[in-house]
C-alpha cells in the first residue's frame, strides 16, 4: 500500500466517521470532550477524586458513542472514563440538535 493509498483511506474513514456523527447526534442529550476522546451520551455522571496528593475525574457515560475512526464498534451501552486531564460536559440544546447545513447527504 502506498503512502497516498493510506491517506486516502484514512480520509475516507474520516468523511465516513463525520458522517456517522451526523446521523445519531440527534440520538443523544450530552457531548464529552476529554483529552483523549469526544462522546455523545444519554447520561453522563462526573466524580472528582482524590488521593495521593493527585486529583482525577471518573466519568461514567450511559447509552454513548465514541468518536474513534479505528474503533469497529462505536456504540457504548455503559462505559468508565478516567483521566487526570479536563473534562468538557454539555447538555445539548434542541436546537443543536438540528445540524443545518450538515444533513445534506453527499
């Protein structure tokens, strides 16, 4: 496989993970940002823990998706996140919900 095979198929498996995104965003309530990955979830709950003199958070996601082009299975019934990084969580709106301009179907 060439070098400009591999950009190629990494460019498709992008397009077609963005558009993935397209089509269940509408499905979830919540959007996760952490220093590693971006989720969608339907409940999501953030602990703050502490010990050792180091502080982490424990994310627990409900009925998610996971933004990962390599990852074959990107829907999540139940998962744990920790990271000792920021975490990002915000209750999406109606209307981010409707993704205008998005939902062109290529």
């Amino acid at each position: 496989m060439s070098a400009e095979d591999l950009e190629k198929y990494e460019t498709d498996a992008e397009l077609a993970l963005y558009r993935e995104y397209r089509d269940v965003v509408g499905l979830f309530t919540h959007v996760v940002e952490t220093e590693r990955r971006f989720y969608l979830a339907n409940e999501v709950d953030v602990k703050v823990r502490s010990g050792d003199g180091e502080t982490w958070f424990e994310v627990t996601l409900t009925d998610a998706w996971v933004w990962d082009v390599y990852r074959p299975a990107r829907f999540v019934k139940k998962a744990r996140v920790i990271t000792f990084k920021d975490v990002n969580v915000e209750e999406l709106a109606k209307s981010d919900l409707d993704v205008k301009g998005l939902t062109d179907r290529d």
